[in-house]
C-alpha cells in the first residue's frame, strides 16, 4: 500500500488553490467529463481518439474507487470563482501492461478542458497534488507516462520535478516514463 497513513482515505479531500478547488468526483460530473473527454484535443496524447461516454462513465467510477480501494486517486478539479468542472488531476495505479512495467508506484496524471489550457493550471493543481503525495504517501517515488510528442505536458512535468527515466512500451508505442523523488527522499 502506498498510502502511509493507518487509516487510507475513501474520498478524496478537498484542496484549495488559487484559482481552483480540488475535490471528489461526483456523479454530477459525468455531463462535464463527457464533454471534456470527447475534445480531440484533450485525447489526441493520451487515447490518440476521443473517449465514448460508456468510456467516461467507467473512468468516473474508477476515480471514485481508487480512492475507496486505495486511499489516493483522483480529483475532479473547479474553477473556483465559477465551480465550473475544468479537469481531473491525481495519482493512480491502472495496473497498466506497460514494459518494463511501472511496479506500485503511484502514477500521476492530470488532463484539463481546452479553455484553460496554456494558462498555468496543471502546474498550480499538480502542485497541490504532489504537496499531499509528498505527505502521504510512504514510497518516495512517484512516475507519469507520455506519448513522446506531449511536449507541454512533459515541460509542466519538468517544472514539477519530474525526471525523463527510460522509454518504455504502453499499447504498441513508444512511451516516456518521467520520475519524481520526494523533496529530501
């Protein structure tokens, strides 16, 4: 178990930010997801397609349940002066069949609606994230996959912290694995 607290979480906790409130996925949110998740360009480097609805849904209830199963996961992300839904950010373990394999460690992620791309908001939210990771988490080292084109994402990740580790493998394509080692771990 990564989590390092006795008695892991079963919601995600809410966290403010500056411009965003961090939270757990609600049902209420399938409408908002759906939108985001069907955006080309939101799925152009992860699923190199746009996500079917039945797809979301399962995604919402997996977010829900890594934090019930776990005690980590993700958070739907609002912006706060409108409460409008703006993304998801968070750590996952998907298990993924990816060579060589990432282990237990616990994957980071973030994937944010078009409007508020190029704006500073995945830094300030992963921010965030990794601050309770850091505090909660008992392994030190935490990893996020790209599609080697995602330059943005992988600038954000290298403000972060984040390191290029080795190419690996993930659905027949070339994928670069990034790793972050706690402040002083």
């Amino acid at each position: 178990m990564t989590v390092a607290s006795s008695s892991p979480l079963n919601t995600a906790p809410e966290i403010l930010t500056a411009r965003t409130r961090m939270r757990a996925h609600r049902i209420e949110d399938f409408d908002a997801m759906v939108d985001m998740w069907r955006d080309d360009i939101v799925t152009r480097y992860i699923l190199g397609r746009p996500s079917t609805a039945s797809e979301t849904w399962s995604r919402l209830l997996r977010y829900i349940g890594h934090w019930q199963a776990l005690g980590f996961g993700y958070w739907a992300i609002e912006d706060r002066d409108t409460g409008r839904f703006i993304g998801e950010v968070g750590f996952a373990d998907y298990k993924r069949e990816i060579e060589p394999s990432l282990g237990d460690l616990p994957e980071a992620g973030w994937v944010l609606a078009p409007a508020v791309h190029g704006k500073g908001i995945a830094t300030e939210v992963m921010t965030a994230a990794l601050d309770w990771a850091d505090r909660n988490f008992s392994d030190p080292q935490t990893v996020c996959i790209f599609d080697p084109e995602h330059q943005g994402s992988m600038r954000v990740a290298a403000k972060l912290g984040y390191r290029p580790s080795h190419l690996a493998t993930f659905m027949d394509k070339p994928t670069q694995v990034m790793t972050r080692l706690r402040p002083g771990g």
